[in-house]
C-alpha cells in the first residue's frame, strides 16, 4: 500500500508515521533515536503553559532541540486561552508546528481543567483555538479524546470547531477520558472525523506492530498515524511500518542491533543529562529494549540496584551478549 506523506499548512513531512508527544518519554534523546528510524514528525514532551511564562527552569529544559530531529513539534497544554496565548508569544519561533493538547487523561492534567477536561466544554475550546492562532501564524494541530465519557462523545463537534478556527490539522485518539488505555481503541471515530473534516486527520491508539499501523490506514483512511507507547524500546517499529507501507519485507531487529540502538540512546541521554539523570531515566527504557528476551526480569530487577553508569553500561552489554549467543 502507497500512502502520500501528509503536509500540515505549510510543513511537508517525509512520511506518514508521527512520533506523539509522551510526557517523561519523549525527551531529545528518545526523539532523536526516533527520528533516526524515519519518523516523519516528533514531539516534544507535553509542556506547561503555565509553567512557561512563569520561566520555570525545568520547562524550558524540556524544549532543547537538536537539528537532527527538524521538523519538531511542541506541545502544550493548559486551561486558559490567555495563558495559552502568551505561552504561544514566547515559543512561537522555536518550533515547526505547534500542537494543544486537549486529549491528556492524566489526573493532576484534568483536574485544573486542561488536558482532556477542555472537552467538556467546546466553547472554552474555541476559545483557546482563536487566541492561540490569532498569535502563532504556522502549522497549528490539536490532540483530542473521542470525548470526556461514553455519554458526551463530541469529537465530531470538536473536530468541526478546531476547523472553523484556523486548525490545520487533527489527531483523534478514539476513547473518551473514562476508559483510559484500556479496551480497545474505537477506530471507526477516526473514520468518521475523517470523512467530516476537510483538515488532515490523524489517527491514534493501539498501534504495536507494522500490521497494526498498515490496518489503521486502510481501515480509516486517516493522512497519517501517531505511534505513543508502541514505540517504548522499539524505534524498529517506525520503520516496519514505512517497509510494509512500500511493500517491503518487514524484519525484526537481531539483540546486538537493540543493543546498539539502546547503547546509543544511552549515550545520548548521558550526553544531554549528565550520569545521575541518565541512569535514572534510562532504566525505564532499557527494560523496554529487553522485552521478550529470555532473562529480560533478571535483567530488570539488577537494573533498578545499579547506581553507576559504567555498571549499566556493563550490564546492558551482557544482557545483549547472552541473547545473541543463545
């Protein structure tokens, strides 16, 4: 199956697979082992409006770039169409696009009204839409929730009023807030806000494998699909799906191609964040680059008593050494 690589406004990506913005995961290093694997587009961790005017130091950490990862994304997120407006003033010339969450069910998110919480009320949405573009002149998206809960499904009204407001583009993750990321995600509401939009819409949810991402596209005839938690330790997955896209054979990566890979974001991490963040952080991540390998618990459980980065170094090569040996 060919698909065309969607253009948001005035932006043209190189391919129709979006890394989405995750927040604790989605840092530089992970986008720039993302971007490397043929993501399209990447995003930064979901940031605070609030946070950002108020110049809070670990905010702005979270917007360092690298031009290995262009184009680049932001995200934010917050509950106030003036606070969202001035944050967009202060970012508006650091990224390629700029995306307002409005899908977030995370608890402290919804509970002051951001997040997934903006779609109980479709004015404010409108609202933060018209000031938050009357500022920013690029490409402009948002991230939705099908709705709040299974009785206010309203992304068919959100879509259309994102529209109406100058949104060049849409990402759906079809469950309302209540169900979190459990069931299933509903793809036919990715169809349906598809065939109601005139804007690119692009589809989320239960992406894990190429087959998964082929399926979305043809199934919903959305312009591109977000890859979330499929891609934790897999940036194989990214490029999976583009082959089976140009129908290409898709291949699993051997424990000495993940171990490099997981190698290098390693030292990607270190670079950017120094030791003691870097084996903080790289923990989570390196358990994700060990699953479904055999000794990959053991591995885990030594991961979290390790305090040095030359002992993970150390560890993480043994690990991959005995499943490329097996």
């Amino acid at each position: 199956m060919q698909t065309k690589s969607p253009q948001i406004k005035t932006l043209q990506l190189s391919s129709p697979v979006i890394l989405a913005p995750m927040a604790g995961i989605t840092s530089l290093p992970y986008r720039r082992v993302m971007k490397s694997f043929g993501a399209g587009l990447v995003f930064s961790e979901m940031i605070s409006a609030n946070g950002l005017i108020r110049d809070g130091k670990r905010t702005h950490l979270l917007m360092a770039t690298h031009k290995e990862e262009f184009p680049l994304g932001i995200q934010l997120f917050g509950e106030s169409p003036t606070v969202l407006s001035m944050a967009t003033e202060i970012i508006r010339d650091e990224t390629n696009l700029l995306d307002i969450n409005m899908g977030c069910p995370v608890k402290k998110v919804v509970r002051n009204g951001a997040g997934s919480a903006l779609l109980q009320d479709p004015l404010k949405v409108a609202r933060i839409l018209a000031a938050v573009r009357k500022i920013y002149p690029g490409p402009l998206t948002i991230k939705i929730r099908s709705g709040w809960d299974e009785q206010s499904l309203n992304f068919l009204e959100i879509g259309r009023i994102a529209e109406a407001e100058g949104v060049d583009a849409i990402t759906l993750h079809p469950r309302p807030r209540s169900q979190g990321f459990s069931g299933n995600a509903r793809w036919d509401h990715i169809s349906a806000l598809k065939s109601t939009l005139n804007i690119p819409v692009f589809g989320s949810g239960d992406i894990f494998n190429a087959a998964d991402g082929l399926k979305m596209l043809q199934q919903t005839g959305c312009d591109a699909i977000m890859i979330g938690r499929g891609s934790y330790g897999n940036p194989w997955l990214i490029r999976q799906i583009l082959d089976q896209l140009d129908g290409k054979p898709v291949t699993s990566p051997s424990p000495q191609e993940k171990y490099q890979i997981a190698l290098h974001h390693l030292q990607l991490h270190h670079e950017h964040f120094g030791e003691k963040k870097a084996i903080l952080e790289m923990r989570k991540h390196l358990c994700w680059y060990a699953r479904g390998f055999e000794g990959a618990a053991l591995f885990r459980a030594s991961l979290q008593k390790i305090e040095r980065l030359d002992q993970i170094l150390e560890l993480t090569r043994m690990f991959f050494s005995e499943c490329e040996a097996a």
